[in-house]
C-alpha cells in the first residue's frame, strides 16, 4: 500500500522509507550525496541530524584534545620548576654530575723564538652532567662533501648544573654532529629540537638524588 511522505508532515506520495528513523519519504526529501545524487535509504531530516551529530563529535573531541594538552602542559611545566628546584639542591649539597659530556679545550701560544698556537685540555670548561635517559633530537649536520642535512637521532641526554640539558659530544672537533644543549624553561618547550617526557627526566633525576641521600624539598 502506498504512503505518504511524514517528513517535515509533507504529504505527498513517498517513494521509500528512510532507514535511520523507518519514515515514508518522498523526492524531495530524500537525502542526497555531496555529489548531488539520491541517498535510497535516507530522509533529508536524518541526513541534518546525522551530520550534526558529526560535528557535536568534532568539536568535543577538539575540546578533550584541548583540555589533554593543557593538562599535559601543566604537569611538564610543574616537572621542569621540580627539576629546577632539585638542581640546586644538588649543587648546595655539594654534588657535582660524574659523566663528562663536553671536552673542553683552549688555543694557547707556546714557543720561546718561535711562537706558535697549540690546543689545550681546558678542566675549566669541561661539560658534566647526570644521564637522565634517550631522547629524540633534531639537528643539522654535513658529512663530508654532501650538503647540510636535517636529521633526527635517538641521543643519549644529559642534565647539568646549569639547568641545561645537553648530548655527548658525538664527532673531532671539525665535526657539525657535536654535542647539543637547551635550557630548561619552566614556561616554554625547547624550539623544536628535542621530544621530551619532562616527567620521566624528573623521575630519573630524583632517584639519582636519592642514591645521593637528597630529597626533594616538599612544594618543588
């Protein structure tokens, strides 16, 4: 038997039934493609609800993805102010890193009749840090006559006493592939050069703390 189309109390004769809400539907109201063509199975009406529901879905998944970031980036921001706080724990209970990460050495001229420029161990300005684990780093480097080239390795990653974390040197002293350093900012990231779990660096850090009997202040 023939029925009429209940969309929108329409009336006219329909020429299907919408599967979603099982409701006669005529031409008019039948659903179409962004093509233009028909939808067999779909009212018009469905069709509205169906694509608003998508973007309900949209915008809440934007907004969760939203509050994830900010909490992520409050609890990296309170690990870096925590790491901070035990760095100079560290240091005012004398400890100092036990890895040296950065070879120093300085241009010195030596000679009596003939003066001539020689390179130096310089203590002074060696680099020591704590491993605090393996992190992903960008950077630019050349190799031989090839031009400079954008690469990203899992390096080995270091804290030191002056609030920086920094990589071994990894190449001679000519090399592009030298050891790297950024600072630790409670309130900004690193400018693209390094992926970092600031929670996993503050975990590491404690527990070298503690196997040097310092204990995080409480409120750091």
């Amino acid at each position: 038997m023939a029925a009429d189309c209940e969309i929108d109390d329409c009336g006219v004769l329909a020429i299907g039934r919408c599967l979603r809400c099982g409701r006669p539907m005529c031409t008019s109201h039948r659903a179409l493609t962004p093509q233009g063509g028909p939808v067999i199975d779909q009212c018009t009406q469905c069709q509205t609800a169906i694509a608003k529901e998508g973007r309900d879905r949209s915008q809440r998944e934007a907004l969760e993805a939203e509050v994830a970031r900010r909490a992520r980036q409050d609890r990296m921001r309170t690990a870096k102010r925590a790491i901070l706080s035990l760095i100079r724990q560290l240091a005012a209970a004398g400890h100092r890193p036990d890895k040296k990460i950065r070879h120093a050495q300085k241009q010195v001229e030596v000679g009596w009749w003939t003066r001539r420029t020689e390179s130096r161990e310089d203590p002074e300005n060696h680099l020591y840090g704590w491993f605090v684990g393996t992190y992903t780093w960008e950077y630019s480097a050349m190799s031989g006559d090839r031009p400079r080239e954008d690469r990203t390795s899992e390096l080995r990653t270091y804290i030191t006493l002056d609030r920086r974390l920094a990589t071994e040197d990894r190449g001679p002293l000519w090399s592009d592939v030298r050891g790297m350093e950024v600072g630790i900012d409670p309130d900004r990231e690193p400018p693209g050069r390094i992926y970092i779990d600031w929670e996993q660096v503050l975990a590491r850090l404690t527990t070298i703390a503690r196997e040097l009997g310092v204990h995080a202040a409480e409120g750091s």
